[in-house]
C-alpha cells in the first residue's frame, strides 16, 4: 500500500496570487501602494506604487530553463496564463497527480526585495498591511480544500510588536503558523528584541518557519548588473539552503528555545544532510567555548530535537543521517510548484531517497512529523 504523504514545503507565490488579491482586501487609502496588475511591454506585472514586484502569471526563462524547467515548461507553467498554483481544484488535481495528500504551503517571502526585480515594497507599513491582506487570503484558500491546504501567514520583520500583532491574527484566521524573514529584519533573531513575538508564538501555539531565498547574494558573487552568469547564479542555488545554518544556531545559543520551551521553528528547505555536523558542532563549541557564557541548561542539540524541524527535497545521505540521529526532526517537501522541487514526479524521487529505510522512519519523515508539529488530525 503507498505511504500518505504530505509536503512540508509548497509555495503560493506572487506570481500566482489573482490580480485582486490585495485591491479587494486593502482599503482605497493605500492607493497605489496596494500591490495590483499592470502591463508592462507586453506582459503583466505585479507593482506597488513605483516598485516593479515581478511578473504575474509566469516565470521567466531563466527560472523554467533546465531539464527541471522544461518539465514545468511541459505543465504550462511558463505560459504566462499558468494559475494552477492559485485555482484551488486545479492544484489539487497537481498534488493528486504527484501523490501529495496535503501540503503546508509558505507564500509571498520575497515581497520585500521583489521577484526577480530587486525592487520590493520597502515601507514598514505597506508591507505590513500587504501581509494583513495576504493572511486574509490564504486563510480563505486553506478553506476551499479542508485538511489538504495548510497555508501559512508571512510576519512583518521591522519590529517585534507588529510581528506578535500579525501571529494573534494568524491565530484568530485559524492558521497554523507563519513564516517570519531573518535577512534584512530590524535586528537579529538572536536579539532581545524578538522576546514578544517569540512569547506570542508559544501562547498561541503557531509554528515560525523560516525560508531560504531571502538570504540575498552569495558570497562568491550572485549578482553583476548587466551580466548573467550561470555558473554564478547556479552557485547561489546550491549553497542557498545552507543559509540556515546562521538561523539554527543564533536562535539556539541565544537561549531562545530554552526561554521558551513550547516554541516550534521550522528551517524550511533547508535540506538536511548539512544537520548532524552542525548538531555535533553546536554541541562541542558550546562546551569547549560558550557554556560559562552561556549557560544553557542542555546540550544546544537537544535543543533543536526538543523544538525544531528541517524540511528537505532530496537528501539521499541526509535521509540516512537523521534516520539515526533525529527522525522525529525531519520532514518531506515537493517544492510544488518551484524548479527545485519534485513535482510531478514526487513518487520517484521519494522510492528512491527512502530505498532500504525502515519504513517507520518513511513514515516519519513523509506524513507523522508535520502532521503532529502542525496539529493536524
């Protein structure tokens, strides 16, 4: 009999969100800031007063390109009329195909940059009211396919009071958890700052996750305006997930988990083959360096099994790596409906990163774990 599965880590971008997403759920005072369609040299793009947000409706040739892109290419998604992602029945029918039962889905994390345009909604309250009206539609969209959508709401990252506020609405909407932004925050998720929506967080019992991509640049250079590289953007993609190595360990040593024992945090997309080195490291920095400093009151490994949660895509070794060392931790995503992902072919890639893994630990990793951090029956 197949195995239930349930993505950990599925996405509802800007790209795919109906043009009246925000113009039928912000007030009229926000005139052109509110985030609506416009056409621009032939195709439709999402702006918000003179920032240009990104395309709607289809991605580019430098994200469909690739055998990956091409399949998604092949699915329509490249099209510029592509909304499956969007039209409830018409992504279940997606997940259907892949074998997905249910997916926690993360939205709009790359709002405050752009998509592709490095021209975001960089004023606090806009965004803040932009996520507001997001929250509102995600909620209403986890609504149309009970127990098979589990969007997640977006935090604002200028200040810990808004993101405490936003987390009670994202409780009162009835969802599950929100995605908060490290990079580019008012000050580091290690900071004091952060306690209230840390608190806020552990009352109202929603899981924070955070996601790579909005890490910005990589070290050895992204970016060069005028030059497409790519060698260089293909750099980035694969080192991305380690950006939440930072993330993991500042939010450990910081005593954040400990302060607040029933906290849970998600590194979503992380991948997972990075973990036991940087559990073993935590472990033996602290106690040869940090522990008189510190003083924490467990190991910083026990820490992360006791609170945190990775999610992957595949990681044949990594797979087999916290099989032994923390199964309870880890879960399964698609991606749907991104290039890095496995979508449609979910099913193959899951036979073939769990070959010869104790069908428990299968179970774990592809159903248990998110069911259970997520609280759903």
């Amino acid at each position: 009999m197949a195995l239930n599965v349930m993505s950990a880590d599925s996405h509802m971008d800007l790209i795919y969100l109906p043009p009246d997403t925000f113009t039928s759920r912000m007030a009229s005072t926000w005139r052109e800031r509110v985030p609506h369609v416009v056409e621009r040299e032939g195709r439709k793009m999402w702006v918000s007063g003179d920032a240009v947000l990104g395309p709607w409706g289809f991605y580019g040739p430098g994200v469909t390109g690739g055998r990956r892109g091409r399949i998604l290419a092949d699915a329509g998604f490249a099209s510029g009329k592509q909304t499956r992602p969007s039209n409830p029945v018409e992504r279940r029918e997606d997940q259907d195909r892949d074998g997905v039962q249910a997916e926690v889905i993360y939205g709009i994390i790359g709002i405050s940059r752009g998509l592709f345009t490095h021209s975001g909604i960089a004023d606090h309250e806009t965004l803040a009211a932009v996520y507001r009206a997001y929250n509102d539609y995600i909620a209403d969209f986890n609504g149309t396919q009970p127990g098979r959508f589990f969007g997640l709401g977006c935090l604002p990252n200028h200040h810990a009071r808004a993101a405490a506020d936003e987390l009670r609405h994202c409780a009162e909407l009835g969802l599950r958890g929100a995605v908060f932004v490290p990079w580019g925050s008012a000050l580091p998720v290690w900071h004091e700052m952060w306690e209230p929506m840390w608190s806020t967080a552990e009352e109202t019992g929603l899981v924070v996750s955070f996601h790579v991509f909005e890490g910005g640049a990589a070290t050895v250079g992204y970016a060069v305006q005028g030059v497409q590289n790519a060698a260089s953007s293909g750099a980035w993609t694969v080192v991305a997930p380690l950006q939440m190595d930072e993330i993991c360990a500042s939010v450990i040593l910081s005593g954040v988990c400990e302060r607040h024992p029933k906290l849970t945090l998600v590194l979503g997309e992380s991948g997972i083959g990075w973990l036991p080195y940087m559990l073993e490291r935590l472990d033996d920095t602290y106690e040869e360096r940090l522990a008189d400093d510190l003083g924490l009151k467990l190991p910083p490994s026990a820490y992360f099994k006791r609170q945190m949660y990775a999610t992957f895509q595949k990681d044949f070794h990594g797979v087999r790596a916290m099989a032994e060392i923390a199964p309870d931790n880890v879960m399964w995503g698609s991606d749907y409906p991104h290039r890095d992902g496995t979508w449609p072919f979910s099913q193959k890639a899951i036979e073939e990163q769990f070959r010869g893994v104790d069908p428990a630990i299968q179970r774990k990793m592809l159903w248990e774990n998110a069911r259970r951090l997520y609280r759903i029956a």
